[in-house]
C-alpha cells in the first residue's frame, strides 16, 4: 500500500503537508511550485523536501538558481526504519509569516523539528502561490501500474542465463576487461572518438523495440536526458550499482546540480511517468561493471551535447547492436577465453 499524502491549504493562511508511511518506509520528496508546467524557468519558483534514510535536504529553486536550505543527518530528522506505520512527516507553509517548518508525528509546535524564514524578494513576492504534489521516488516492484514492464525486465535477464550458460554478468565483464573481447574494443573505440577527456561511454544494445540493456564502465557517466511529458518507463538495475541524478529542468549549465540523487541497489526498479524522474542522468560510482535495462513506451527525447554546449532533440534511440548477435560475440569471447 502506498504512503498517504495529506495537502490542507488554508485560504490566505498557507498550506500543509502529512505524508503518512503504512507497512513500509519509503525514500520520497515533496515538490510545492508556483508552476505546473516544469520545463519554463522564469518566474519559477519550487521548494523541495527529499528524505531517505542518509539524509534529509530541504532546497528552494528560483528561476533555476538553486539554494539548499536546510540539511540534516540526525536520525530524528531522516526517514524511520523501524515501525513506520507509526510515523508520520509533515512540512508547513505560513503564508502570514513567511515560515517553512518541518516535523514528525503530530502536526503541532512541539513536534517541530526544524523551521526556516523566508525573508528574500523572491519569497514575498512567489511564496503564497506555492501548490503541491507528491513523488514517491522507489515504487514497489509488484506495482500494478507497471508490473508488465517490470516481469518483462526479470524475463529478459532469466531467460538469458537459461539459454545460454555463458552469457552471464561475468561473461560480459571478461569481454569488457579482455583486450580481445568486443565490449572492450567497443569502448575504446567510442572513447577515442569523444572530443572532450570525459568518462561517459557505454555500450547499447537493442532487446525490443523499446527495450535496452546498457553496460556502463566504473566512473563513467551518462549526459542528462529528458523524456518527452507523456513516456512512461522504467530503469532496472541489473547488476551492481548505479547513481541516478534526477535535475528539475534540462540545462547545458555544467553547474547545474540535481535535486536528488539517489544510489540504487541491484534489482532496483525506478519508474518514470509524466511529473516524476522524467529529466535524469546515470554514473556508475564503483569500480565494477554496472548494467542496467531501460523500457519505455515511446522515444522522444532531450539531452546535453556532450560538447555541453547545447540541448539536442532526438526521436529514436542509437544502439551499438542488436540482442541476438551481441549473444553470439559475447558466447564467442567467452569460447576463447577457455
């Protein structure tokens, strides 16, 4: 069962929100914003509040100029683990005196742990327009919304391994580190041909039509994307771990910095849909192969040139091969290593 979100707006007063976490804890964040539609900077003005169990960060965006309010690792403040059903989190707006307060458990001045003034321009002048939305960040995998997609991803991988043997995450790490292996002279063949000194290639291989698996080297990263308002999809982490930056709106400002960023697990499931983690990018942070599979209903899509110069439109997704025969050469790599 999902986490309950409460919004009350008290005309004139300002406006409050309880999200209520039932059988489980789950990582979130709050968006208030003046605007709905994300992608128009001016005027813009958004507060967000991101809570996972490392951390908690409250950040206020304008015009996309982002300032981080407040920031805390005190256990009281993060998310709860034990006995979830038992806490609540709320965050309140006083439009009269420009005040931003968050606690846990009941809504009252005693259950406050911590409050920020809003004393800039910006505040006074935006501030008493804010509306709200909610964004669970991991969805359950068993998610009715999605769970073809999701059984799709387990299928593919399961699959895989059953009909052939040596097609494993191994096998594709060995043609990876091999000299003679494809993977490797496929990287080294991308890499050499990048104009910038940057770690940010990978291999992409095509499963349908929609569907794609990506091997990503250690410390290596992706450019920030933006699906089109209405795709929605999913990204299964495979193998290892993978950081996702999700950003508030597509920049080539090398500056920009996400709102969130979250380390996912192996055999976690991200969904994006129209309003949630729509505009993001991936870095393998570790020293292993990372390998994830992307699903998505449609291929629309904005990204950073790598030159991060400008913004490129794209309608179809490249790929470096196709499933069947990326098989064949990893079965051969994997023959010759033997």
């Amino acid at each position: 069962m999902h986490p309950i979100t409460i919004a009350t707006r008290t005309k004139g007063q300002g406006i409050t929100l309880e999200i209520v976490q039932v059988h489980q804890s789950v990582p979130f964040h709050l968006l208030l914003t003046n605007k709905r539609k994300f992608e128009h900077k001016k005027n813009q003005y958004w507060l967000m509040l991101s809570i996972d169990d490392e951390k908690l960060t409250l950040q206020k965006l304008v015009n996309g100029r982002q300032t981080v309010l407040k920031d805390s690792t005190a256990r009281d403040s993060i998310l709860q683990l034990v006995q979830p059903s038992r806490y609540k989190y709320w965050l309140s707006i006083d439009f009269k005196n420009f005040l931003v307060k968050y606690g846990q458990g009941e809504m009252r001045n005693e259950c406050t742990l911590f409050s920020v003034r809003m004393t800039d321009n910006d505040d006074k002048k935006y501030l008493t327009k804010l509306k709200s939305s909610y964004s669970k960040f991991l969805f359950d995998k068993d998610e009715d919304e999605s769970g073809e997609e999701v059984n799709l991803c387990h299928q593919i991988y399961k699959h895989l391994v059953e009909e052939h043997p040596n097609f494993t995450i191994a096998a594709i790490e060995s043609s990876c580190r091999e000299p003679s292996g494809w993977c490797y002279t496929t990287l080294q063949t991308k890499a050499n041909a990048l104009t910038r000194g940057i770690n940010s290639t990978s291999i992409r291989i095509r499963i349908g039509n929609l569907t794609f698996m990506e091997i990503w080297p250690p410390n290596h990263k992706s450019t920030v994307i933006q699906h089109s308002l209405s795709t929605h999809g999913i990204i299964h982490i495979l193998s290892n771990q993978v950081m996702i930056e999700f950003h508030p709106y597509i920049s080539a400002n090398p500056q920009q910095k996400p709102f969130l960023a979250r380390l996912c697990e192996e055999n976690d499931v991200i969904y994006f849909k129209p309003g949630l983690n729509q505009i993001y990018r991936f870095f393998n942070p570790r020293n292993t192969l990372a390998i994830i599979i992307q699903a998505f209903d449609r291929v629309a899509f904005e990204y950073i040139g790598s030159d991060r110069k400008q913004i490129k439109q794209q309608s179809e997704v490249s790929t470096d091969i196709e499933y069947e025969k990326f098989k064949k050469l990893i079965e051969k790599d994997c023959k010759g290593s033997y």
